[in-house]
C-alpha cells in the first residue's frame, strides 16, 4: 500500500512520535518539581504562622498595657528563639 500518507510519514515525520514522548515527559517532570516547590513552600508558611500570630499577640498585649516592657521583652526573646 504506497500512498501519499505512507511516502510523506515515512520519508521524514519518523521523529514526530520521539519528540512529542520527550515533550510529555518533560512537561510530566516539570510538574512534579513545580509540585514539590509549591508543597515545601505551603509547608513552610503553615510552621512560621504560629510564631507570627504569638508574636502579633504579644505585641497587641503590650499595646493595651496589660504587660510591661521587661515581661513584653523577655517573651518576644523567647519566641524569636524558637
């Protein structure tokens, strides 16, 4: 069976199938690393939250005067050295 389709695939679009193989696993590779960036990223900003908001806290306690400066000093030490 010699038609057009058979003559034009075979004389240079051989390297379509390869291609688009590498193509695929690289988008496939890509994804999985852009995935494991954005997890560690997300991971990371949930475990500085906590120190933030004790911070945010501690900050609106000694605003409202319902600490001193030594005790409002002494906790902030404290939880930057977490």
């Amino acid at each position: 069976m010699h038609g057009w389709f058979y003559g034009y695939g075979g004389s240079w679009l051989w390297w379509l199938g390869p291609l688009l193989m590498v193509i695929f696993w690289g988008l496939v590779i890509a994804g999985g690393v852009f995935l494991i960036r954005w997890l560690a990223t997300a991971s990371s900003s949930r475990r500085g939250e906590p120190e933030d908001s004790a911070l945010e806290i501690l900050k609106k306690r000694y605003a409202k005067d319902e600490i001193g400066k030594e005790e409002f000093e002494e906790k902030k030490r404290i939880l930057l050295n977490l």
